[in-house]
C-alpha cells in the first residue's frame, strides 16, 4: 500500500511540473481543502484553474525526502523539496514541505482531499 500511495505521490509531482490538467484532476478529490504557503484556502477548481491558464508555472521540482503512512483507506505523505517556477510572471525558488492527507476512492487509486504547504 505504501508503494501505491509514494506511486500516486509521484504522479501527482510530475502532473503539477507539466500542467497536466487531466491527471490532476483525477488526483485530487473534488472536496480538496489547500493551504496555502501564504495561508489562503485554495479548492480544487483553484488549483486546475492556475494550471490551465499558465498562471502557475513549475519549471523544476527536486523531492528530498518524502514519508508515506497508509491507514485502511487514508493515506498521509510529507514531501521535502525545491521547487522553482513562477506565479503570475514573478519568479520563484524555493525549499518546500507539503503534507497531503489521501483517500482510496471507488476504484482503488490515491486522491488528495486536503494539503497544507510551507516555505522551509
């Protein structure tokens, strides 16, 4: 199990450095609740609106570290690393930790329901 969700883990960091809009959504759960680094609630509309208009840029995306527990059906995974882009057209580069809190869904893959980001 743990393998599945640190698999659903790295399908979801390629998906946000490549704008993928089709993978994200089926990655995230259409309940997502993310925080921010700036501390703003962002949905899961929020998130595939900034990649779709390119507002949202990931250039590069470096994993340090990632930690995976499975409980039953719930996931958590923490995830250390840089990320660079840009948001809005200002650069950006910065060390980052995500925690994402996981659920099985009905056909036995990973979604993300919530997240919290931070600068490290």
């Amino acid at each position: 199990m743990d393998d599945e969700l640190r698999d659903a883990e790295r399908r979801l960091q390629a998906a946000q450095v490549s704008s993928d809009v089709d993978a994200l959504d089926r990655l995230l759960d259409d309940r997502l609740v993310f925080t921010g680094p700036d501390g703003k609630l962002y949905s899961k509309a929020d998130d595939l609106r900034v990649h779709r208009e390119g507002t949202q840029v990931i250039d590069s995306l470096h994993e340090e570290h990632l930690d995976v527990v499975v409980a039953g059906d719930t996931g958590v995974t923490w995830f250390l690393g840089r990320l660079s882009g840009s948001i809005d057209g200002v650069p950006f580069d910065a060390r980052m930790r995500y925690t994402r809190t996981w659920i099985r869904d009905g056909a036995g893959g990973w979604r993300i329901l919530a997240a919290h980001a931070g600068v490290v």
